[in-house]
C-alpha cells in the first residue's frame, strides 16, 4: 500500500467509520458525570478519583490560578452579598473545578496588603490612566492594590482572615483539591510589619551612609529604604527591598516560608530568581558593600529549602523565573519552574523552533517545568495568540507535556480582557462556548493517569518524504496498569499548530514496542480503527490547521 493510499484510508477510518460507543470511549478517558442538584450532600461522581501523588512521582497535574479578591466579587455578584469570606465560598464552586479536571487551586494573592499601596494607585495619575485602558468604568472601589506587596503572612481580612483561610482547606480537601498559596520573597510592602521597627530596619537594603541624608525619589523611600525592583526595571514603589545578604533577614524569611508551608500543600514563589546571589550581585551588589554587606557563599534557596524539607517534605515549591535561570533553580530543589522560554516560542509559530526545543529538553526537566498559555501576569491567551484555534493549539502543546499544567480563572471561558492584579474586576464579556467544550474536553482526557505518572517521549516525524509531516509534531506516553495485570497503554499525540492540513506517517514501532495489533482510539471524535504490526509498518495522520489528535491504545 503506497503513501497516498495509507493517508485516504486512515482519513475515511478516522472521519467515517467505526464511531466508539460513548460508554467505550469513557473507558479511556474515565467517567464523566453532571452535578447533582438534588441535595447538598448528593455531589457529582468526581472525574479524577485520586490523591495527587508526592511530586517526585508524579509527572503532571492542573493547577488552577484564582485570583482571590476579585473570584470573592465575582462570586458575590453570582450568588448575592453573603459571599464576604473564604469560608462562605459555596462547595459546588470546588467540586466543578475538580470536575473540569483541576488537582490543585493557587489561590493567588490572599495575604494581608496595607494601605500604603491601594492610595498610590488610586493616587497616581499614571496609574489610573492604565487601569482605565483595561477597566473604561474604573472607579476608586475596583482598585484594591497589589497582591505581592504584603505586609504579613496573614491572610487578608476581605477574605475572613486566618479562619476564612481554614474554612476553605476543608472545603477543598472535601472536593479532593490541595491548596497552593504565594511567597513573594523579593520585598515586603512599605508598610510592612517591619516598616517601623528599628531592629529590622538592616532587614532592607538602604541608601548608601552618603546618600542618605537626601535619598534619590527614584530609588528609595524618604527613610532610605530602597524599593523593590529587578535589575530591569524601575521601583515597584509599593515596595521595600530585602536584604538577602543580610543572615537575620534570611533567617526572618525562613520563618516565614515556613509558616505558609504550615496553611497549604504548594507555594508559588514570586519572582524566585531575584534573590540568586549573582542577581542581587548585580541589581544591588554596590550598595550592600557600600553598607558593609558581603556576598553569601550560599544561596538563600538552598538553605531556605533544605530547611523546609526537613519539616514539610511534601509541599511543592513552583519558582516564576525568567532569564534562563529555571534549571538553576530547579538544582537547588524547586519542584517546578515557570517555562516562559516554551510560552515565548510557542508564540513565534516556528514549527522548527518549538520541535527544538521540546526535542532537546528531558522529561525530567519537562515534568519539573510549568507550562501555560496565559496567568495574572500575561495577556488572556485567545488575545496573546491572535485567536481561539491558536491559543488552543498552543494549550494543546503545552498541557500534553509532563510537567504542571497550569491554567488561568477564566482560560477555559476564552476570556480576552485581562484581569489586573491591581484590580477586583476585568471589563465584562461573554463566555466562548467553544472554548469551553475544548478544554472540557482536554482536560478530561489529561486526567487519566497516564500523563500523570506514564513516560513521555518525543516522536520525530520524517519530513523528506513526507511534503506535508513539516506541520506536524508528535509525542507518546506509556504506563503501566499495575490494576490490570501489568497492562502497557500508551497516549500518542499529534499537533499541526499550522494554518494548513498536516498529513504524516510514524512507523508503527515507534507509537509501540510490545504489541503486534493494537486499536487506535482517538479520543476527540471517538473514532477508532484496528491497526497490525504485519500489516501496517507505519500509523499515519491527517491533522487540520491547529488541532490536535491523541490517540489510545
């Protein structure tokens, strides 16, 4: 059978023939049910009946970013006034999420913040003109100041304080969901608990002796203190920066990274690689010596997480980082690590690039990598990318991949207009039911345990002979079902993140070692067709323009 035969057969078998049996396809993809809205104590039959494993074992999960103030407005005007705390979110909110297939919730942005911060952003004309471009009827209530400038690692009283905080554990851990929360360990904010206490006051980097009688505006507070920033950009004028080459204040920061490990099962750590020694070398390593500081012989990192370890060995460490800095970090013992490096390539639409990238990189470092297509910090995906066939294609790459699979509150909606950190709310817009019915979809697929503890490899696609397989990328993972005698499964994925039909073949020994006939399934349309080890050397695909295919067998 020639090439070209090969290609019309599998598109007549894939699109006409051979439709699974609903109950057939749930098989592979494990059930699915709607919420019953009965009673309050007749829930839906969760769609992932599993605890997440200890990271070291697991080779993906979903977690889901929530902004925590704005979720409390958005939920209040869902269900009324009586939504003021964590504590008084309604049950049913968890228990959809895990059944859209999330493992973990960051609620992102619950510690106190001061006033400090929330007055210079309804203050500062700059400030307004930009929450005005993403919010057009912004007033003074919309605008709640910014999450990562915090003065204590308590929790926020608009969101019920400590006990709103204990509320909400119990509730997740009823819907089966950990609990992921921030550490931002960059800087406080200016009227942070240490602001006014003299004894901490070496705790922040400070003006150099001669410069402190009258302290550049641009740089530091009216009491010397510096601002935060990154070596970049400008002053974070909410902020205070810390000293890490200061062994007190590291010591004062373990403290308090320990006492967020105590209220959940992840932390996020803000900006982690601004405190490597080598960037505070360079963001701030004049002034220190100038203020009699010396360079530590050890980074704060590796100190700070043996230290964790030692009481709290489970707790997942995510770094945001950027400038190439994720496997350092991850050798100094983050569970995972922003890959803005992927997100960025991903966006450039270079097929070359992306099969590059993701063919050079481990599996190790991919499942110990987060990936995303949006989140608080980056424009809404269905914008970023141009449209929804893109931003999806470019989800599907990104969450078929070992690693975190880490979505936004309002991704799976297709939301365009993006919620400021600074803000409680974004412009109002419709729902994209298409959208939806994709990542409904993906997400229950990504919720068997294969892409959780299975082995991912990459596939090369042969191109030379193969005119149309350059639009093409492909990936497989295996397990075994200990549950099923040893069973071997395999998921073998197919992406085209082009803007035309992809059409390519992979040799069967390379979807499969160990069986001689196998029958694909593809688990977006339900087609399925029997393929033969003697019969057919080869298992090809038509993919149309920024769609994905994956097949089980």
């Amino acid at each position: 059978m020639n090439y070209c035969s090969v290609i019309l057969l599998l598109f007549v078998t894939n699109f006409v023939c051979g439709r699974r049996t609903e109950e057939n396809l749930l098989h592979h993809i494990g059930p699915q049910k709607p919420p019953s809205k009965n009673t309050g104590g007749d829930f839906m039959q969760l769609l992932v009946n599993r605890d997440l494993p200890q990271y070291s074992n697991s080779k993906g999960f979903i977690l889901y970013e929530i902004s925590s103030r704005a979720w409390l407005y958005e939920l209040k005007e869902k269900y009324g006034t009586r939504i003021n705390s964590l504590a008084d979110i309604p049950l049913s909110e968890f228990y959809e999420l895990k059944a859209g297939g999330v493992d973990m919730v960051w609620m992102q942005g619950i510690w106190k913040i001061g006033n400090y911060g929330v007055q210079l952003d309804r203050k500062d004309p700059k400030s307004r003109e930009f929450f005005l471009e993403k919010l057009p009827d912004c007033t003074d209530a919309d605008i709640i100041g910014s999450p990562y400038a915090v003065v204590e690692y308590s929790v926020n009283d608009e969101l019920g304080g400590d006990r709103g905080l204990k509320a909400l554990r119990e509730k997740l851990k009823a819907a089966d969901l950990k609990l992921m929360l921030d550490f931002v360990p960059n800087h406080m904010a200016v009227d942070c608990i240490w602001s006014n206490d003299l004894s901490k006051r070496e705790y922040f980097v400070l003006a150099p002796p001669e410069e402190r009688a009258n302290p550049s505006p641009d740089l530091y507070l009216p009491d010397g203190r510096a601002y935060g920033r990154d070596p970049y950009s400008g002053a974070w004028k909410d902020s205070a920066q810390l000293n890490y080459w200061n062994q007190s204040l590291r010591n004062a920061m373990i403290c308090n990274l320990m006492k967020v490990a105590s209220m959940c099962d992840g932390i996020r750590v803000d900006m982690a690689m601004l405190i490597l020694n080598d960037v505070i070398e360079k963001t701030w390593g004049d002034i220190l010596r100038k203020n009699h500081y010396n360079r530590p012989d050890k980074e704060f990192w590796e100190e700070a997480i043996q230290k964790l370890r030692l009481t709290y060995p489970n707790t997942i460490l995510m770094a945001e980082v950027y400038w190439n800095l994720d496997q350092q970090l991850q050798d100094l013992g983050f569970d995972a690590t922003y890959d803005k490096t992927l997100y960025d390539i991903i966006h450039s639409n270079n097929l070359d690039n992306i099969r590059s990238y993701l063919s050079s990189k481990s599996e190790q470092f991919l499942a110990h990598s987060a990936h995303f297509v949006e989140n608080h910090d980056e424009p809404r995906a269905t914008k970023y990318f141009g449209s929804r066939a893109i931003a999806n294609s470019a989800a599907s790459i990104s969450f078929t991949l070992p690693g975190i699979r880490f979505q936004f509150h309002g991704e799976w909606q297709g939301k365009k207009n993006q919620l400021d950190i600074h803000l409680r709310r974004a412009a109002w817009e419709p729902e994209d039911p298409e959208t939806l019915a994709f990542y409904n979809k993906l997400n229950q697929i990504l919720s068997h345990d294969i892409f959780h503890q299975g082995n991912w490899s990459y596939i090369n696609i042969e191109k030379e002979q193969q005119p149309e397989a350059w639009r093409l990328m492909a990936w497989k993972w295996r397990w075994i079902d200990t549950s099923d005698n040893n069973k071997v499964i395999y998921r073998l994925v197919v992406i085209n993140h082009s803007d035309s039909q992809g059409i390519g073949c992979i040799p069967f020994d390379e979807a499969v070692a160990e069986m001689d006939n196998i029958e694909l399934v593809e688990l977006f349309t339900g087609s399925s067709f029997p393929k033969s080890r003697q019969s057919d050397n080869q298992i090809c695909f038509v993919v149309e323009p920024w769609s994905l295919q994956i097949f089980a067998y």
